[in-house]
C-alpha cells in the first residue's frame, strides 16, 4: 500500500492523502483540504486521514490535521475543544452479559449518567478546580484512583506546571460558561457521542494488551464525549463559527461583546484588534499565538481539555457505579486503559520544528520513542481507540514513530469510511453477531445486526503502511447507548 499520496499544489502547502486503494477520497473534502493549504499561515502540508469527510457547517474537513507556525486558527479545529474518547476494562466477561442484564445495566446508565440536566450537579468552585487541574481534580471525588490519571495524555491536566490564578482564570471567561459547566458535568452528550459496552474479540499483540488489562472475552466500556456545554461556549466565544444556533448566536454576541470589549480595553486599536479576532465572519481568522489575545485563546483552549478530561473522568465513575448496582457488587472496580481527545490545537515539536499542531477529529499518535521512561506505557507507544461503528468492530491500536509523517495523528475512528462502503454496496451483513441499541427515549433496545469489517480492516492497514499506528486488539460491540 503506498502511502501517504502527495498531493501537490502552486498555491499552497499541498495535502498529505492518506487514502487505501477501494474507495477515493470525497472530492469536497479534498477540494477543502487543498483550499486550506492555500491559507497564509498554513506551515506544512495538510495531513488527511483515512476516514477524511467533511460537513458544510464546519470549516474544516474531518480526520485532518493543520499546522502553524506562529498562529492559532480555531476553526481548523471543532469549536468543542477536547472531544475525546475513553476504554475502560471491567472484571465482567462476555459469560454474564446476558440480555436481561444488558437491558438492567443500560437503565443504570441511564439513571446515573442523565442526557439533560436542569439544576446544577456540582458547584461553582470545583468547575473552576476542574478547569484549572482537568482530571485529577475529579478522580478522588468520583470513586477513581488518581494514580490512573497517567494513563491520559497530559496526564489529563494542560495546564500541568502553569497554575494560573483565579483572576487570570475568570478574566477567560464569562459567568455563564462557568454556570454551564455546573449544569453539563458527567454527560455524555448528543451528535455522534456515544456509550459502548464491547467484548475483546481478537487479541493480536498479547504483550501489549497484558499491559492494558485487555483480556480475550473481557467487557470493556468505550465512550466518547468532551467538554459538553462549558467548552461549546468557549469555541464560539473566542471565534465565529458556523456550526452555531441562531438563536444561540444571538445570546453568544452580546455575551462576546462583554467579553471582549469591556473589559481591560487599552485603546481603540485595542477594539479593533480584538473584534478583528473574535467577531469577523470568516472561516478562518489567525491569531498570533505571543499575542495578549492569543495567550488568552491558549489559556481557554487549555480550560476546556481540562474540563474535558475531568467530565470523562466522572463518566467513568458513572459507569462504575452502574455496573455496581448492576451487579449488586460493591467491589466492582474498571480500570483506566487510555484516554485521549481529538479536537485539539497544541504547540508540538515535529521534526526539529516547533508548530502549532491543530487536529480536527484527529487522535495525537504517540510512538513509543516520545514516552517518558516513567509512563505507564513506556517502550510501546500511547494506546489510542480507533471505533468503527455500532455494527462493526472497533480496534485498539498503539502509536509508533513513523507518525511524525502525519503530524502525529491518526484518525479518531473509522465511521464515516463504513458509511461510504455500504453506500458501495462493498459490505456483508453478518447475521450471527448483533449489537443491542439503546436511547435514552425508549425503554428496550433496538436490535443491529452488524456488517463485515472489510471498511474498518481498511483503515487499519493504511496506518500500518504509514507506520503511523498498529492495532493491538479488536474488539466487538454488544451493546450501545445513544442519546
């Protein structure tokens, strides 16, 4: 398989295609992709992914990464900054998932980890703890040892060594953010987020999963879910974005207005500088990252992959509590195998160069020359989930260092690639395995029978090729919650 393909452009940085040989590349997407590497600031090539798509109300192409020198562009990222993904292992196995106690443990769910919420669920002072020190702050309080928070990237707290003060902090904010923050903790969220019960199916480095805790014929729980409503705000407070309500949009204005433009205002060059960067109309604004406003953008893109590490971290803990009552065991523990967002804009050095990496739907590949001696992963390479969907299997993989051809990404699953091969018509059903379906609108499951793997095995082999990441298990759904 020869990747990735160099697509070469006069106009720009030209895009790096990491694409298999059944199905091309959606031509808007690529068409996109060329489009942004045209931009200014653009410093490398646009690294597209394997499940490369894109969405009008979006600025950017999915599973694609962007890099900068100098400059923070948001909207080459989501506006909900740290969505990410989480795998824990249980001590259940597939003998005693059955059905009855699928349909009795997705109530738990249900009960402990609500969609909405209408009244605060914590307080005031710990979402400020939260965004100051992202998971740690929460491990103790939702039943979780801290010592697993090493298990997340970054150790699930950005801002690890910066501890800015309160007055530093709420200057990032406004008011209503942080009341958000209150009332959306422990969600898992709507759109594509999702709560999967799978079962370890293939073991394919028995060395590696030994480290993870992934046994053959093990109950593992993924989900994937983010900042929820405290980092949505943030994304548009700081930049326009398409994907934004109307009616919303109104409320976010006069909300930026107070943000922005009273407070700490140091002249009319000020004013303008600062609408230039938070109010203009445009898909893509650059600010300069040593700016005063683009140290402010930093500090609040850091808040929100805190408070997104921490809200996964309390799911985790919603999801041991469950399968407590569930179980009627009080000594049912899950343990941490990987955590990892994927929307995220980091300053990285790649290559002898330092760059602001910005990753729209685009896990951070971390190859096992890059892991510190005292990682918990150390000599084998950050493990990262790679789902398919709810009726194909998902893969564990770990990174390897060939990733730097892709600016350290790799996709943050395989879905929108199994979409376009059913479209195709290039997938089986497989009659024998089904996935149980559940909502949070109706009571009983919907029963999916599952398709063949051929799409996910796909993205599989291209980042083998690249040597960008191998997978290390498979895993088979049986269960889902969905909002």
């Amino acid at each position: 398989m020869n990747v990735p393909q160099f697509i070469e452009d006069p106009a720009g940085k030209g895009v790096k295609l990491f694409t298999g040989a059944r199905l091309a590349p959606e031509k808007t997407a690529l068409a996109r992709c060329l489009a942004v590497s045209r931009l200014p600031w653009v410093a490398e090539p646009v690294v597209a992914l394997p499940d490369l798509h894109w969405k009008e109300r979006l600025e950017t192409p999915s599973s694609t990464a962007v890099a900068t020198r100098d400059d923070i562009v948001a909207s080459f990222s989501s506006p909900s900054q740290n969505c990410g993904m989480t795998l824990l292992t249980t001590p259940l196995g597939e003998e005693d998932l059955s059905d009855r106690f699928l349909d009795g443990l997705m109530d738990e769910l249900r009960d402990g980890i609500p969609r909405r919420r209408k009244t605060p669920a914590i307080e005031r002072e710990f979402v400020l703890d939260l965004c100051r020190r992202g998971a740690p702050a929460a491990a103790a309080r939702y039943g979780l040892d801290p010592a697993q928070c090493g298990k997340i990237e970054l150790g699930g707290n950005a801002l690890d060594g910066e501890e800015p003060g309160l007055d530093e902090l709420l200057s990032a904010l406004d008011e209503q953010a942080i009341q958000s923050g209150r009332v959306s903790f422990a969600f898992v969220g709507g759109g594509n987020h999702f709560l999967e019960l799978q079962v370890v199916e293939d073991i394919l480095d028995a060395g590696a999963c030994g480290r993870m805790g992934l046994e053959k014929g093990r109950l593992v729980v993924m989900f994937h879910t983010g900042s929820e409503r405290l980092g949505h705000d943030l994304g548009r407070l700081y930049s326009w974005r398409r994907k934004t309500d109307p009616k919303r949009r109104r409320n976010l204005f006069w909300r930026k207005i107070r943000l922005h433009l009273m407070r700490n205002v140091g002249g009319l060059d000020d004013v303008r500088r600062r609408w230039e960067y938070h109010f203009r109309r445009l898909d893509h604004v650059a600010v300069p990252a040593d700016s005063p406003e683009g140290r402010r953008l930093v500090l609040t893109l850091k808040v929100a992959a805190n408070y997104g590490y921490a809200n996964r971290v309390a799911v985790a803990g919603g999801i041991q509590q469950a399968l407590r009552r569930a179980t009627g065991k009080s000594d049912v523990h899950v343990g941490l195998v990987a955590d990892l967002s994927h929307n995220t804009i980091h300053r990285e050095r790649i290559s002898g160069r330092d760059l602001w990496v910005h990753r729209h739907n685009a896990a951070r590949v971390v190859g096992p020359a890059r892991l510190p001696a005292g990682h918990p992963y150390a000599g084998l390479g950050q493990p990262l989930m790679v789902p398919g969907t709810n009726r194909t299997s998902s893969f564990v993989v770990v990174g390897q260092d060939g990733a730097e051809a892709t600016l350290l990404s790799m996709d943050h699953g395989a879905g929108r690639t199994v979409e376009r091969w059913t479209e195709a018509g290039l997938l089986r059903p497989r009659m024998d395995r089904v996935t149980r379906k559940y909502t949070y609108k109706a009571p009983g499951p919907e029963i999916l029978v599952h398709q063949s793997d051929e799409a996910v095995d796909e993205v599989m082999a291209i980042a083998a090729a690249g040597q960008i990441a191998r997978p290390v298990a498979r895993l088979r759904p049986v269960a889902v919650l969905k909002a």
